[in-house]
C-alpha cells in the first residue's frame, strides 16, 4: 500500500472514530502521517504527543491486523518517542 493510500484509510478510519483526543504521528520510510487530536490527518512533519516510527508494511500489517502491535514493539518493528499511552489508544482507531 502506497503511502496515499495509507493516509487516506487512517483518514477514513478517523472520520468514523472523530480523533483519539491527542496527536500522534507515523514516520514511516515513506513520509509521515500526522493526525491530530481532534481527527484531521495530513502528511505533515509536526511535532506530536507521540512519535511511532514503524515502515510503511509494517504499519500496513498494524491496520490489517495481521501485525499484533505487541509483537512488533518487542522484536522493534515499532518505536514509539513520546507519550506511550497515546500510542495505546490506537486501538481504539484501527
């Protein structure tokens, strides 16, 4: 999945959801999704409550759910700068 397509199905999954009352963003290989606490997503390098540095398949399994996010922080597919907590409402999201 190119990185558009990504940025449009978290775009979508946001518009459902409205936000996770914080920002988060993923740096990816790619470039960078940024979304925002009330839900706007963008491909902007702003800084966020949190940072979760992941490549682009590996963000893509995250949303599939074929990538348990547990998994992929312990074998350090994901990095995650910032606030932790924040990084936890994504389930909330995907």
């Amino acid at each position: 999945m190119t990185l558009e397509a990504l940025t449009e199905k978290i775009k979508s999954l946001a518009a459902a959801k409205g936000g996770i009352g914080s920002s988060i963003k993923f740096a990816t290989d790619e470039g960078n999704i940024f979304l925002t606490a009330d839900g706007v997503v963008s491909n902007d390098d702003t800084e966020a409550d949190c940072t979760i540095k992941v490549s682009q398949n590996d963000l893509e399994g995250l949303m599939t759910g074929d990538l348990n996010p547990m998994t992929a922080f312990m074998f350090g597919k994901l990095k995650i700068d910032g606030d932790m907590g924040v990084a936890m409402k994504l389930k909330d999201l995907f």
